[in-house]
C-alpha cells in the first residue's frame, strides 16, 4: 500500500542525518500530501482507454459494493469537464468548506462525493479550462477536501492516457487500478495503451471490467451480442489480469442514475474482493 498521512511517522527534523537524505540519487516524489484531517487506506484509480464504456458506472457500482460490505467508501469525481457520479446518486452543491477544507457531500448510502460539479455556479455551468488548471483541481480534492476516515478512495479518471490520469497517478498515493472496457474489437488495443501508461508509471493493475457484455432479449431471455463477442478472456491472458466482472446492459441500472436513485443498485456481476 502507498505510504500517506495515516500510516507515515517520518517529520522533518527526523530526516537530518539520513544517509538516503544525503545520496540524491532518487527522483524527487510528485505526491502531494492529502488533507491533514484525511485518513484515505487505499486509493483504487478506475481507468479507461476512451469515453463511453461506462467508467462512472463502475466506479458507482463498486462503490455501492464495498460500503454494502460495511467499508467506509469515497468516491474522486476527477472527469472534471464531464462529471457525473454526483447526478448519478442525486448529490447537489454547493459543497461547503472552512478553514479545515472543503467538506464531501454524503450519497444516501453513505458515501462520501467530490466533484467539480459540486463547486459550479450551476450543474450545467462548463468548465472551458486547459489541461494544467483542471489537473491542478484533481490535485486540491486530494489535498483541500476532509475525506476524513475512509477504507477506499474510488477516482473516477477521465478516458485516455493524457494530463489528468497522469496527474493522478504521479500526485495521489495510487495503489492499484481497475480497468473498464467494453467488448468492441478497437477497445483491445485501447486497453493495453491504458495497461501500458500504468505500467509505465509503477501502478499494479487489480483487474479489468467488461461494461455493456450482452443484452438479454425480454421476450425470450436469449443474450444478444450488440457490440459483438466479447474479447476479454484474450486481452486478460495476455495481460495476465483478473476479471472483476462482466456486466450485461440492464436497463433498471440507467434508469436509476437518470433518477439520481444509484444508491439504491447493487451490481452482482461484479467480484469486489480487493483484501
């Protein structure tokens, strides 16, 4: 597990005389420090190649998952041009703050929420900002905001391999991540270009999630394929990964984001079982 404020008894005074404080030899750490009313165990980056194979979904799924398991769950909007987990479980701003940090807001079920969207002037209000000042955002909710006692930080990133997840993975104690994927035939290369970038940068990868797997037909129960068979068992053989889950498309999951109901779903194809 990363090393952050709950666990870390090194201060400054303690480091003089260090002999690894002398050699130089090792880059200097990009983490920034979390809030000091923050206890974050483990931080888990839910990942994906590109947009549309229902990343918040999953994140919101696995979230539900472990606080139903008695864990004590955050969720990190860091999409912030598009944020939509606080929609998904009927969460509005403003978000309040004091001189200790700006304060979560609570889903009904418990779990804790930042996100841009809880900021904005309005829910519909853009953020029309460059790269740098969003990743800069991504960083303050880690270091502005009192997740206070928490087992599991979920960041919900935004799709690809540019500023924001790399700000993630290089500011924020990542311990593992979770990619999603869907079963189209480009999103293969996609996911080994996301499972590539973690590599790169020394993040293990806990498993992947195939999202939109089938569709049953409500007349007759037959699966129906709409983004065709799925590739998962090959791209995990390959990649040596663990199948979290296949998730089909059910209706009831969207209708109950579209109604800010999410946290009354829970997702039983999915294996949370990140001990």
């Amino acid at each position: 597990m990363s090393e952050n404020s709950c666990g870390s008894s090194c201060d400054k005074s303690s480091c003089e005389g260090c002999p690894s404080k002398a050699q130089g030899q090792q880059p200097q750490s990009l983490q920034v420090e979390s809030n000091e009313y923050s206890c974050v165990r483990r931080v888990i980056g839910v990942v994906s190649g590109k947009g549309g194979v229902g990343k918040s979904m999953v994140t919101a799924s696995l979230a539900n998952e472990l606080a139903a398991k008695g864990y004590q769950v955050g969720i990190l909007d860091a999409d912030i041009t598009g944020p939509s987990i606080p929609r998904m479980y009927g969460v509005h701003g403003p978000a309040e703050g004091s001189d200790m940090g700006i304060e979560p807001r609570l889903t009904k079920n418990g779990i804790k929420l930042m996100s841009m969207n809880l900021l904005l002037p309005t829910e519909e209000t853009p953020v029309i900002w460059r790269g740098p000042i969003i990743a800069n955002i991504v960083k303050q909710f880690w270091t502005d905001v009192i997740w206070g006692d928490l087992d599991y930080l979920l960041v919900d990133m935004p799709p690809g391999t540019g500023d924001v997840p790399l700000t993630v993975f290089q500011s924020l104690p990542v311990d593992e991540i979770v990619v999603v994927t869907s079963p189209q035939d480009l999103v293969q290369l996609i996911v080994k270009k996301a499972l590539s970038m973690a590599d790169q940068m020394k993040i293990p990868v806990k498993g992947v999630v195939e999202n939109y797997s089938w569709l049953e037909c409500p007349d007759c129960g037959k699966k129906l394929y709409p983004f065709g068979k799925s590739h998962l068992d090959e791209i995990a053989g390959e990649e040596k990964l663990n199948i979290i889950g296949r998730i089909p498309m059910k209706t009831e999951f969207a209708e109950a984001a579209d109604a800010g109901e999410f946290d009354k779903i829970r997702n039983p194809y999915l294996n949370v079982d990140f001990e």
